[in-house]
C-alpha cells in the first residue's frame, strides 16, 4: 500500500478490525519512510446485478423499489417490517449469488411471490395480481383456486 503522504510503496499494518456493519475492514497503516499513520479499508468488490425488464431496458437492481412493492402488497396485513426486509435481503443475497449478473424481472418477481406465499397468502395474491397483470375476474379467481388446491 502505497503512503499517502510521502507515496513510499512499503507500509505496516498496525490495526485491524471489522466496520460496525462487518461489510469491511479498517485497517490502521504506518509508513516505513516517514511513519505517518494512516486508514486504509477492504471490502468486497461488489458487482451490481442488472435487471431486465419485459420491455428489455435495463437498470441496477435496486432493493428499495423491491421493498415498496412488497410493502404495498403487505398493507394492511399482518406482515412485519422485519418479515419484508427478510424477503428482501434473501432475494438480494440470492442474486448476488448467481453467476449471471443480468436477471429478468419474472425470475425476481417469481422469488417475491414464493417468499410471499410462505408469509401471508392475502399479500401473495395482491403481488401476483400486479406482478402477473390479471385482466378480469377470471384470472384472478384461477390463481385463487390454485392455492386452494394446494391447501
């Protein structure tokens, strides 16, 4: 590591210790030359994972637009915040953890409904019925009897 005051390329590692969050590492550094201390951090070299979307444009997964639409369709149900968040951050791992960093938003939109099918059935349907774009009564009422069925 290079020294930031006099750019020596030989420095020693006096400290080291996780962040708070425990998503890097901060570590206290002192030139050999000029021993001027100094804080350098690791971390994981994260690549953002892009969604396509059923037009095919594509944008950076953003886990905040994946949590308003679960909170929508967990309104007024019995859901916790710390449910949804759960959903969210399994989902997110999940696709971090993919080889591919291009995902279609059925793949993405297919994990919401299954998590959400474990966690309040109400919220599922509500999902499915934005996520699938129901058109009438009738599509509606064959996704109800599907759960039905497997009850």
């Amino acid at each position: 590591m290079k020294c930031p005051f006099c750019e020596y390329n030989e420095t020693k590692v006096i400290d080291s210790r996780p962040t708070v969050e425990g998503q890097a590492i901060r570590r206290r550094r002192e030139c050999n030359k000029c021993n001027k201390r100094f804080t350098t951090y690791e971390k994981i070299e994260e690549v953002p994972v892009i969604v396509v979307k059923k037009d095919g444009t594509r944008q950076t997964f953003n886990r905040n637009k994946l949590l308003n639409g679960i909170i929508k369709a967990c309104e007024k149900r019995p859901v916790s915040i710390k449910t949804m968040e759960n959903i969210v951050y399994d989902i997110e791992k999940s696709l971090n953890n993919v080889l591919e960093k291009e995902i279609k938003t059925d793949r993405i939109g297919e994990m919401v409904m299954s998590r959400l099918k474990e966690v309040d059935e109400v919220s599922y349907v509500r999902f499915a019925s934005v996520y699938r774009q129901f058109k009438d009564i009738n599509t509606f009422m064959e996704e109800l009897k599907k759960i039905l069925d497997e009850k």
